[in-house]
C-alpha cells in the first residue's frame, strides 16, 4: 500500500495495482492496462508510477512537471519512487525527472544522472 498526496494505491498478491482517493489528475482511474506483473507501485502528489517485473516503469496522473513522463533508454529499472512533484528511478545509478528548483529532478524532459 502506498499513500500519494490524495489518493492511495494498492499492489495485489498477483501483481495488479489498484488505486482510489482523488482522481483530479487521473491518479487513481487511469492505471495502465497494459501494465505487466507489477512489483512495486508509488503514489506523489498527484501521480502513481510502477514497476513490472521485466524492470520497466510506467506512471501516470499529473505530468505537468514532467514527472509521469517516463524518460526513454533507461535500461532495467530496480525501483521506483514518486515524490510530491518528481519521480525517481533506479538501476546501476539514479536518474530523476520532474519539476526543478529543489534540486529534485530538473525541469522535464531533462534527466539527471548519478
């Protein structure tokens, strides 16, 4: 179970994602059909992001800081954590999108990488 800003969202035994709560941004109706056997979910603010079991990452909800845009060739994902306004996700180093300022991911669609 995770806890976003207004909404929470759940992973079931076998790997699908429910979510309920505040809708404003579509964080919690417009969980991705073709999502995979999910292995971790996280709700922000505004949006969730998942992680399938094949290491891909999807998110969805609020994206006007960037921060449900999944970044492409990020490789195999290891985990995934969605802040207030970002998202952050992790393999072999750290790559982080969404809104600047905090030092949290730099303006989208720009990534960072450590």
């Amino acid at each position: 179970v995770t806890a976003g800003g207004r909404h929470t969202c759940a992973l079931d035994a076998a790997g699908a994602v429910s979510c309920w709560g505040n809708d404003y941004d579509g964080q919690s109706t417009q969980v991705p059909d073709a999502l995979g056997k999910v292995v971790q979910v996280t709700a922000g603010g505004g949006h969730t992001c998942a992680l399938d079991d094949a290491g891909a990452v999807s998110c969805w909800g609020d994206d006007q800081n960037g921060q449900s845009t999944v970044p492409d060739g990020l490789g195999t994902v290891v985990q995934v954590t969605a802040g207030g306004r970002d998202a952050l996700r992790i393999w072999a180093g750290a790559r982080c999108g969404g809104l600047s300022g905090g030092g949290d991911g730099g303006s989208a669609p720009h990534v960072r990488s450590g």
